[in-house]
C-alpha cells in the first residue's frame, strides 16, 4: 500500500441549521493508504461523503452539487498524516 494527500473541493452542498437552509461549499484535505490513486480518490470521496452527511451536509436534489478531488499527492510514510478530518467552509 502506498500513502495518498487528496485534497478535495464541495460546491452547492445545502445545511439546515435552525431549520434554514444554507448553501455550503468547502475544501477539506484527506490522508488514505490505497494500491493507486485513482483508488486513493474513490477513498477520499467515500470517507469525506460519509463525513458530511454525518454532520447534517447534503448534496440538495435537482442540484449541480460537486464534489471534486483537484489534487492527489503520493507522500511517503513519514508525510502521512490519518488523522487530519478538518475541513474549511466558505
């Protein structure tokens, strides 16, 4: 297994905090161990999919919602950083 840095982009994700809803966009970077990185993208798409959903974001219907890996990085073992799950809302 190799280590991946995929950073990731999310556009047009809908919140409801208090009952409103709230466009949401963001930018989060995911460390995975994967065999490529076209598999090291599935991995980080999946992870942050399941993150956001926890966390009441959803991609709205009838919505051209994305969500992009734009980066993905092969490091070594001393890069690897697992547990950074931060991400950065505008």
């Amino acid at each position: 297994m190799s280590y991946f840095r995929c950073k990731l982009h999310g556009q047009n994700f809908s919140q409801q905090p208090n009952g409103h809803a709230v466009d949401v966009n963001f930018y989060a970077v995911r460390w995975v161990e994967a065999l490529t990185d076209d598999h090291a993208v599935e991995r980080a798409i999946e992870i942050v999919t399941r993150q956001i959903e926890e966390n009441g974001i959803r991609r709205p219907k009838n919505s051209e919602a994305t969500l992009e890996v734009e980066d993905v990085e092969e490091v070594d073992a001393e890069a690897y950083k697992p547990n950074s799950d931060s991400f950065i809302f505008y």
